[in-house]
C-alpha cells in the first residue's frame, strides 16, 4: 500500500472511532488469524452485579452486608464495587451507608480481600483464596458454587472467623452481539480465544454461551502475554482485546494489542489500536480497513 493509502486508511478508522496509532499497526491487522479476548470488561460488559445470596448459617443479613462492604469498600475491583452497592440495600441510609472502619485491610491479587471488621475477620474472594486460608468448604458451598458457575455467575466465598458462611452469586452478562462478532469471525478463517482472571466454571459457562470453544481461566497477567507468545510460536498472527491493567503484558506482546476505549489508561497506552466505541464489532471494522487497504479489496 502507498503512504497515501495508509493515511487514508487511518483516517477512515478514526472517523469511525477506530483509533490506529501508525502505519505498522494498520499493515499488522489484515494478516491476524487469532484473537485472544479478555472476558470481564472486553466480553462481558464489565459491570457485575450481585444475584443472589446463599447463607450457610443463620445470620442477620443486614449484618452480613455490613460486614462484608466494610471489608470490600477498600477495594477497586468491580467484584468489590458490585458488592458494596448491593449492601447498599441494608442501611438506614442508602445515600450516605456508613460503613465501620477495616483494620488490617489487605488485598490479594486476582484472588480477594482481607480485613479485620468490628473485631472479625473477614476473608472474601474466591475459592483459591480460602483454600490458602485454610478455610473448609463444606459440601453445600460446593455445590452452590456449581450451581453458580452453571449459569455463567462467579461465586464469592465469604469467610468469618475462620468459617465459610455464605457464598454470593455476581452476575457480569455478555455485551450485546459479542457472539455475533465470534461468529463473523470465524466466517473470516479468524479463530477465538478466550482469557480470564475468573474461575474455570464460569470461565466456560461464559465461552459457551458467546461461541468460543478455547479458553484460558484462572489466569495471571504474565499467563495472558505467555498464552498470545505460545500462539505466535505455533505460527499465528495474534491481536489481543483487553481492557484491564492486567492485560496490557498481552496487549504489547501480541501482534496488534486492541484495547477498549472505556478502559483502564494503561490498557489504551499499551495497544496498537484503540476502539473508542467500546463496540466489540470494532475489532470487525479494523480488520476489514486493513484488509481493504493493504489487499486492494473494494
Ligand atoms: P477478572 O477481573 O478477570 O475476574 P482478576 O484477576 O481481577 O480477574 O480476579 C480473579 C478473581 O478473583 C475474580 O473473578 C474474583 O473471584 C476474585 N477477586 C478478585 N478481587 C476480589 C475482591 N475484591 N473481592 C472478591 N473477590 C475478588
Ligand atoms: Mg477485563
């Protein structure tokens, strides 16, 4: 393609809310054959909501929220968010919840958070988390955490004192038309992946209802840029969609990084491509200008 054919070519993505930073970028889009997506916040629309509760012992929910937001209120995560503005529900005072004081806050990474609330602790994350912990999960948990994960929902575990005494069920739906674009996709000799943080229940629950048959769960920022390093190796051209801190590893190892315009500023800084919109159909218009360009399709 000429100059003059790239910087046409940018400009039609940018007229479109497709922000492609340089020429090499562009020229890179038309040879992708895979695409490794991040779920929470790229596949999903990234704002979960709490579902459902599930006590295993008898307790005033008022204050089994109270403790739990305490506790969750000092997190950034949107599980954490999610949690707070449910417990919300229980106070006199929607407005203005009032939360006790945390002691002792502490978060773990891609797993939960700790605290020490009203003379408590409070340990809330996932199930890793509590087997670290040391905390035992009953057979009732187990298998409401299947239940859960069946229908696509992460289960948080919630821990007091040492004993498992409820499991909430979060809701993140797909945005609309995420299997739309898997589809055309795949109508395009473009093969899918999927990478999260999450669970491997609800990792596949949320694959098979969007059309993606190979997944990563369970997974680390450095698992996300090895799996996108693993792809090249084995003769892919990859593009990676994120929208997190955690995926801008993938996003500077892939071949073209795409990240989401809602998302976090380290995501938008590390990518090639920047799709404004947040439409996931974007990742379509991309490859299709590039195509156009650099293959003199009309
Ligand atoms: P993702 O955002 O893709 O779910 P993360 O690595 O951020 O990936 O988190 C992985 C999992 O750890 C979450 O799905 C959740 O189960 C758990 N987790 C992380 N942070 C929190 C938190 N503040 N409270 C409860 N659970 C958490
Ligand atoms: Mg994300």
């Amino acid at each position: 393609a000429t100059p003059t054919a790239v910087m046409v070519g940018t400009g039609v993505g940018a007229s479109q809310g497709v922000l492609i930073k340089g020429g090499q970028a562009l020229e890179s889009a038309h040879k992708v054959n895979c695409i490794v997506f991040d779920k929470t916040g790229t596949l999903t629309i990234g704002k979960p909501v709490v579902v459902n509760t599930r006590l295993l012992k008898t307790m005033v929910l008022r204050e089994f929220y109270e403790l739990v937001a305490a506790t969750e209120v000092n997190s950034e995560h949107p599980v954490a968010k999610a949690i707070v503005e449910y417990a919300k529900k229980f106070r006199e005072d929607e407005e203005n919840p009032a939360w006790p004081e945390a002691q002792d806050f502490k978060s773990i990474t891609g797993h939960g958070v700790k605290a020490i609330v009203r003379n408590k602790e409070l340990i809330v994350g996932n199930k890793s988390l509590m087997l670290e912990e040391n905390i035992s999960i009953p057979v009732d948990a187990e298998e409401i955490l299947e239940e859960t994960e069946g229908l696509a929902q992460t289960g948080i575990l919630i821990a007091i004192d040492g004993e498992l005494v409820g499991v909430l069920a979060i809701s993140d739906p797909l945005k609309p038309g995420a299997g739309e674009v898997i589809s055309i996709l795949k109508s395009m000799k473009v093969r899918s992946i999927m990478v999260t943080g999450d669970n491997w229940g609800t990792a596949n629950s949320i694959a098979k209802e969007v059309g993606i048959d190979t997944i990563i769960a369970e997974a680390k920022p450095e698992h996300k840029a090895e799996k996108v390093k693993e792809l090249q190796a084995s003769g892919y051209i990859v593009a990676m969609v994120g929208d997190g801190i955690n995926d801008s590893p993938a996003l500077v190892a892939a071949d073209v990084g795409m990240a989401i315009g809602a998302g976090t500023d380290i995501a938008i800084e590390a990518a090639d491509i920047v799709l404004m919109k947040s439409n996931l159909e974007d990742v379509i218009t991309a490859i299709d200008l590039s195509r156009k360009t650099f293959l003199r399709i009309r």
